[in-house]
C-alpha cells in the first residue's frame, strides 16, 4: 500500500509530494512519490494531504466515554464520588463494553492509533476485546483499588493482583502484539503499600508488562500519600517500586525539585494532560523543567468527563500555549516539542519500539489528515498547522500495523452509528443512584 | 422561517423539540416545535440538533486572516514587527478584500454572526463591502496609527482621522443596519493623544458610532504608555476619553486594581481573547474578577495568527478552562457564564440591542449545531456541550437578520472554494521583504 501526501516523517523531516510505502504490518520506505509509484506501481495508492505518524495517547480512559460531560463545573471530589466512580461501579459488562468502543472509535476518528488505557477495576475483558478488534494498538490494564475505594469498586489486595495476572496471561502480546499489558494501580491514596508492592512484583514477572498509575494529578491528593506515609508522593511510589523505565506516571502536576530528579534518575516517563488539568483545575505541569532535566514526556486526553474529547490535536495545541502563558514565554513548548511529545514521547512511554515515526523498517501506524478546509487555509507550515491549527476532525485515514482502520473519514472496522446509539441509549438509562450513595460516604 | 431543534434560547432557557419562528429579520416566537408547526404551516421548516443565538466574536483580526500560522513560536516584537505589520502594510486593496472575506467566511462556517472586527490602516472599504455582501453583522473600524508605526501603515493624524470620517459616512448603518462603525486606534503605543482624543471626539459626533481598541495586552506595553505618560494604560485611556459605555477593549490582562475600578464604573466592555493570550504569552486576564466586580465581558478569537482559529465554540472552553487552572477552581467560569460572555456579553459590547438571545421581537441571528458525531456522545446538558464540547466545525446553520448565509453546512452567500483558492494563490506569492524591512527598524 502507497500513502501519499505531503509526509510529515518525523518533526524534522518533512517531504513535499511525498509517500509512505507499507508492506504488510511494516514501513518498507518512504520518499518521493512518483519514485514509489514507479517502483511498487501494484501496490494500491491512498492519497491524503498530510501523512503523519499515529498519535500514542500517553494516558486515556477509554470506558469513561460514557460519562462525557456528565459532572461539569464541579469541585474536584463531587466531580469523582458523585460521577466518575459511581459511574464505573455500576456499569455491567455489556456497558463497559460499549464505553470502550465509544473511547476507541473517537481515537480511530481522531488519529490516536496508540492508547496508554486507563480501564476500570470490572470487566476489563471487554476492553481488550475492543481494542484488539478494533484495531489499534495499547497498553492496557485492568485498576486496582484495594482501600478508600467505593462498593463495586473495592477489592482485596490479593484478588486485584490475581485478577490482574489472569488478564496478563490472557492479553499481553495478544492479537499479534498489537495488545499489551500495563499494571494500573489507581493512585496511591485508593492502594495499599502491598498493593503497591504487589503491582511491582507482578510487572516484573512478565516481560514487557509495564506499569501506569496517576501521580500527583491535585494538592490533596499529594497532602493525603504525605500524611499516610511521611513522603512526598514520587519518593513514596519510588519506595514501593513505581518508578522507572517501565513506569508510565500520569499528570506530575505537583512535584518539588526532588521528585524531578528521581523520575530523571530513574526514566520514569510523565504523561501531560492539559485539558485535563485545566478543567479540573489541577494546575500546571511543569513540562518544559521536565524536558529540561531529560525526562520522556508523553501526551494525553485523558478521559471525555474531564477534557471533553479525545482529539490529540487540541490537545497538543492546549499543550504548548498552557506552557507558553504559564510561563509567559511564546518560544517554549513550540510545535517541534510537542509533536515530539505527541509521537515519540508517547512511543517510548507505552514501550513499542519502532513506533512514532515514519521509517523504513518501522511499524505501519499512519494517519493521514484533510487541508482542504478553511481553517487550513493558508498553510505556510505544515508541522506548525498540525499542532496548532488541525483538528481530531481533518483525520480522514487512520492505519495500525498496516491494516486500514479508517478510509476517506470512514470508519471500517466498526459501525460507527451503532457504536453511538448504543452508548446514548446506555447514558439514557444510566441510574447511578446506588452506587453515588456508596460512593459519597468516602468523599472527604 | 421555522428552525427546530432543542432550543438554547439563553443561558437558563432550553427547549427540547424546540422551535424558532422567524418573520424577515426578526423572530416572532420561540416556543414547542409542534405547537408552531401547526400555527405556522406555510412557513419552511429548517431543522437541525441544537438552535442558538449566532455568536458575538468580541474581538476579531479578519484581515489577518492571510496570516494564519505564518509566524509561529516567536517572540511578541518578532511576531509583530517580522510578520504581523509587515503583512497589513504589503497587502493591495484586492488581497485585503480576499483576507477579510476568508475571515467571514470562517466566521459564517463556525457559527459567528456579528463581529467587532479591527480591520487595518488601508483599503477598509473593502473589508466593509465584503462583510455586507457575504450578510455577516458586525462592528467594524479602519485602524488609526499616527506614531511608532512602519512605512505602509503610519498616517498622519488628520488624516487617518478624516480617513475615518468618510468611513462613517459611508458605512456606519449600512447594508441595513447590520454594519456599524467603530473607531478603532491600533493601541495607545501606536497613537499619539491628539490622535486618540481625535477618536473620541469622531464618536461621539455620530449617532452609535462606537470605540474599539487593544489595551494593557502584554507588559510591555503597559511600560510603555507608563513611560510615555506617567500613567497606567487604562487612566491614559480615561484620561484621553477611550473608556466608557461606548467602548471595547480587547484583552486587559494587565491592570491593577485601580484601572479595574475605572472599567467597572465607566462602563467599558471588555473583550477576552484568551486562545491569543496562551499563544503569545501576553497572560491570564483576571475575567472572573472583572465579572464580580459588574463589567460587561464579550470574548473574542482575535486573529488567526495567534489563535489559529476564528471558531468560537473552542474558544468558549479555552476561557472557561484558562480562568479554572489560574484560579485552581474547577466551579468558576462555569458553562452558562461563558455561553453569556459568548451571547449577551459580545451583544452589549456591540451595541446591537435585542441581540444574543432567541425571544420574541429580538434580532434573527441564528445558528445551529448537528450533534450526531462521537463528540457529542452522549450528550447530558446541551448547554454544557456547547461550551465544552462542541466546535465551529458542527456548526451547519447560520442566519443573520432572517437570511440564511450557510444550510446544512454549505455556504450559501459566497463560494468557500474560490474564496480559499484565492486565498492560497496569495499566501504562495506574499513577498513581506521589503515590509519587513521598514518594520524591523521600529523594532524595540
């Protein structure tokens, strides 16, 4: 398969009339296009306007779709007990289901093609069978929540751990390793230290199994790990083993000089999520300190109730002009940086190698995007238009691993109306009444 | 005219299977959908998902339009004096007509129906005609700059005020009253006093002729003006007559106590541009705090080259989410006082009255909104949605005064593929060397 447009391979390298050459689930090359049409004339030739890598989402929640703008303008705590987590206990299996195809075919529309995917504690199952059907390529795992933590939430240490090397056994590597496993542990206020622990341990049994928890997303929560354990949050997740090459840390809004150093010290990667943490009103992650220490940062949507989209394109815009005001400096954070973030930042956090550019010999996760729109029009920059002027909404091609996702705005792999209907007739007849009750007895 | 769909009259009024009756270019009624069908069968039916008021872009750069990501990640004075002025000095009276008109045409598209548009020095009249053909009402204004300012753009006092004068006479009130005229001096750094207290004196000579102009946007700035005058930006512009009932200024994100007090008791509207305040660095404006303290606040997208969009819809979160992580408060500038600042809140600072909300005998300026995209899946509170979820790309109706300027998202009133072709031929042949040279020399 030739795609060609104007190839954006990396965020240096852009090619004018350009192509990406796909054989099987690899990029064979990339160059002119009529040199490759010439070379591979059999080859089916998908045209677009600008080719790019797929986007890895750093942190998301796919199965808090269904809850896409039901808690607004709330305190943080109304925000989570009232909504978020009755909404996660009470949905069935077959709901959860439909949560996470909602989630997966907003990333497939918008050109996230990677997802670091935050699950929930149930049905997890039905997540990875989305996924993998679906398409795309993830880190994946199952939440852990053994303490401070609702009904229907709530588990015992133990079965959260078994229940999560069941999924391992089950899913990594599965549908042709396009799937993988990440041990989810909440956060630190809803885990206990030999859950914690245990999340480590478990990590390191299985190869290429990776860790991904939220860290010091708001204030209380770094001064509540503070009273339980007399630590700052990193050095305290550091204390149990969550740091490190293979740990994915969420947000790091709130971190001192010396939590920096250790998640350089360490590798850990930091996923930014500006919508996120605006809406929330978290604050604002000290991004560019941590591209200045060397630290990997991804990006991230985190979840439709608190953002309300899973476009990565707002979001790299909303990444570097947050930065840009925080620190009232127009030249930082700019679109080379963030596109970075974006592809190889992500890439790295989530652990495929070969991901996040536009290489021979690399993987074939590719998207292609729409100029042909008034809010594209004039184009003097086709990088800077990616970060700061196009949508989730210009994706019209979407490939993973070679295998065409979406085509001409389409989607293929799944019926998108029904994928709709299903979740609006769902959110019709969501009560979450039981299960807020339970869950407002926690709130703080 | 009927448009049905859930109706959003105003901030506190939703209409499910809703209905707008419009007679010419006012509306008779809002009311039930069925109910009006029945009393009104002649009348043709437009239906879509979501009807509201057409928005009030507050503080809009159509004319910049041609600039859209031509300078990206700079500097403010690189931004400026490289780019920015350089480009509204070299543009002919036709290439100012195809700017303005790309303008209008991503406001028509993305659901703005009046703007107070700050056009520039030269061939205004062409901006004013294209507005007026293509049906948009606004509030539009030559720029007057009489000092500190590149070849190409500076005029001598007298003339950019004569300039002016003929402009009112032409325009102000024309095309049915739907184009109106405001005075418009760049900022107090560009204009000397007798320039700005020329301005005042020209409004107030005519009948609804209003003021539009940049204030305390970024630090340097104010210095300026303090070292010009001695005073803080906002006294200069009261002492020199630029505040008051009559008159707009964008941004203000730099005032202190005092000038907020002079806002809130003359009257002045201020416009929040808060995409553009992210971009450049320019900082947070204190909204929430200028709407406790009684001042009318409209937002605005400001130009496409430091936003990069005119949509507004964006622009509404992008407010809404800026003042929650600067204040650490998710509860503040919650949807409906956004939807306000949008509506109503542009309307006053317009000067248009029966503007900004759908009730019996108000202006006809209407737009509507499909929500059968995964985007908008599932949908709990319509007006949330509008303000956090939805985007100028949903947006496929938009009357202005009864006339229908887009249908089922094709743009009735000019031809969207001429007007970006025309466009692009421009940006591909803009020469800005010799501009540039001439600005680079004013560069602080």
């Amino acid at each position: 398969m030739r795609v060609s447009g104007t190839v954006i391979a990396d965020s240096s390298t852009v090619i004018e009339d350009g192509c990406v050459l796909i054989e099987g689930e690899t990029i064979r090359t990339v160059g002119d296009r009529e040199r490759l049409a010439e070379q591979y004339p059999d080859h089916r030739e998908l045209t677009t306007d600008i080719v790019m890598p797929g986007i890895v989402g750093g942190h998301i929640h796919s199965v808090q779709s269904l809850g896409r703008g039901i808690a607004e303008d709330c305190e943080l705590f109304d925000w989570l007990f009232d909504y978020i987590l009755p909404m996660e206990a009470t949905l069935t299996a077959d709901e959860m289901a439909a949560a996470a195809r909602l989630g997966y075919l907003e990333l497939i529309e918008t050109g996230t093609t990677t997802a670091i995917d935050h699950l929930s504690v149930a049905h997890a199952d039905r997540a990875f069978e989305a996924a993998g059907e679906m398409g795309l390529r993830g880190l994946l795992g199952k939440v852990l929540m053994d303490r401070r933590s609702p009904d229907g939430l709530l588990e015992a240490t133990a079965d959260a751990l078994a229940e999560s090397e069941r999924l391992i056994q089950k899913y990594h590597g599965s549908f042709g390793d396009r799937i993988r496993y990440a041990v989810t542990p909440r956060f630190a206020v809803s885990c206990t230290e030999a859950c914690l622990r245990g999340c480590r341990e478990l990590a390191d049994s299985y190869d290429g199994v990776r860790i991904h928890t939220h860290a010091s997303e708001n204030r209380s929560e770094i001064d509540t790990v503070e009273a339980d354990t007399g630590m700052g949050n990193i050095h305290w997740l550091d204390e149990v083993g969550l740091t490190g090459e293979d740990v994915v840390l969420a947000h790091c809004v709130w971190t001192d000089d010396s939590e920096r150093e250790l998640l350089a010290e360490t590798g850990t990667h930091v996923t930014h999520c500006p919508s996120s943490n605006m809406k929330l009103a978290s604050g604002v992650a000290p991004v560019v300190d941590y591209l200045d220490r060397g630290i990997n940062v991804a990006l991230g949507n985190d979840g439709p109730p608190c953002n309300n989209t899973l476009d990565p394109f707002t979001e790299m815009k909303q990444a570097s002009t947050l930065q840009k005001v925080d620190q009232l400096d127009p030249t930082i954070a700019d679109a080379e940086t963030i596109f970075e973030m974006a592809t190889t930042g992500g890439a790295k956090a989530a652990g495929f190698d070969r991901l996040g550019k536009l290489k021979a010999g690399w993987r074939a996760d590719v998207i292609g995007l729409s100029t042909e729109t008034t809010r594209a029009t004039p184009l003097y920059d086709p990088l800077s238009h990616l970060v700061y002027g196009a949508r989730g909404e210009d994706v019209e091609l979407t490939i993973v691993d070679g295998e065409v996702l979406m085509e001409d705005g389409e989607v293929i792999v799944a019926d998108a109306d029904a994928i709709r209907d299903e979740a609006n007739d769902i959110a019709d007849s969501l009560d979450l009444e039981e299960a807020r009750e339970n869950a407002q007895r926690l709130k703080p």
